[in-house]
C-alpha cells in the first residue's frame, strides 16, 4: 500500500507543507497503516494519492478536506494555512484515509451529498477512527489528537444540526466490544446496522 502526496502548486509555502506531509508519513505511515488494518481485521486495497493544499479559504469553497467520494481515487488535504501544527496533519489525514479505507471496502455509503448521509457516513468513520488513532501514536500524541478533534467538530460555525458532532457523540458512548461488533458487520459482512437517526 502506497500513499502519494502531491503539493498543489510548486510555490515554496506549498512545498514546505507538502514536505511535512512526507515527514509526518515517514515517522507515522506504517504504524497508521497498520492500525487500520489491525482494528478493522482488513487489508488495504489499494494505494491512495493526496493532494495537500494550503491556504484553503473554506468560507469561500467550502469545507476543509475530502476523501474522493465521487472520483472514488485521491484525498484532498486542505488547510486554512500553509503551516498547520502536526497534528492536525495526522487529524485530517487519518480522518480522510479512513473514508478512503470503508471505501476500497464498499462498506459503507459510498457518498455525503447531504445531512443525512454525511451523519451516515461519520458515523462509519467514528465507530474505528478513535482506535485507530490510538494504535497510531504515543498516548500524549493520540489524546491531543482526540481531543482537538471533538474540539473541531464541536465548532459552532458548523450547521446547526452538526452531524459531525452527533456522529462522533453518538461512537463515543459505544463500548470497545460494541465497537468491534459494528467494525465486523460493516467490514467482514457488508451490513450497515447503524441507527437511522
Ligand atoms: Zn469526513
């Protein structure tokens, strides 16, 4: 399995984020790799190119990054600027691999067109991202990462209804065996069991 980065554009601030996109992969890629992997009892499929952009104006275009759900290939990595704090590199980038992860699984809702479906797919995002996350990293980096994490989603500026926020309250109250139970029914049965609202 391989990941590609690739800068936006070939100004220095938009290689020196991409240059620490390749640092922060070179230090944590294979542990993050294989925290996927050993949580949700499956492979990679394929490998995943990323496009890293700085200086996204997510009031003009739009929220932060994505994961591909259409093109169904690469993950966009934006940044309101062009020198993020490394973790929230490792936020946004476990976060949009794991949509590409249920993705190369076809196990879950393969788009987030809307509310409903957004809530839906976070929902399949959050019931293993935070186990991940915690097989990643050191303890003090995985607990700063969880936290600003819940911090960002609790972001009033987000719609009202929040279904980051409700997705990811909604994982938290789950216990780890419950958790597990629901990784296997996406994963290994292809069943989404998850609650309607
Ligand atoms: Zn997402």
């Amino acid at each position: 399995m391989k990941i590609y980065f690739r800068p936006d554009e070939s100004t220095l601030p938009s290689i020196q984020l991409y240059a620490q996109h390749r640092r922060l992969w070179q230090e944590h890629g294979e542990s993050i790799l294989r925290a996927f992997e050993k949580v949700t009892g499956e492979s990679w499929q394929n490998g995943v190119r990323i496009l890293v952009v700085g200086n996204w104006d997510s009031e003009k275009n739009g929220f932060n990054s994505s994961a591909g759900f259409k093109s169904r290939r690469g993950i966009s990595l934006r940044y309101a600027s062009f020198n993020p704090p490394d973790w929230r590199v490792l936020s946004n980038l476990v976060h949009e691999l794991g949509h590409r992860f249920i993705d190369q699984h076809q196990a879950g809702s393969p788009h987030a067109d809307n509310e409903a479906e957004t809530l839906e797919n976070h929902r399949q995002l959050f019931v293993f991202l935070v186990d991940v996350i915690n097989r990643s990293f050191k303890a003090k980096l995985a607990q700063k990462i969880i936290t600003e994490m819940e911090a960002n989603y609790n972001d009033a500026r987000k719609s009202e209804s929040n279904p980051y926020l409700k997705a990811w309250q909604w994982s938290r109250q789950l216990t780890f065996k419950r958790r597990q139970e629901i990784c296997w029914l996406m994963f290994a049965q292809k069943i989404a069991i998850l609650p309607k609202k």
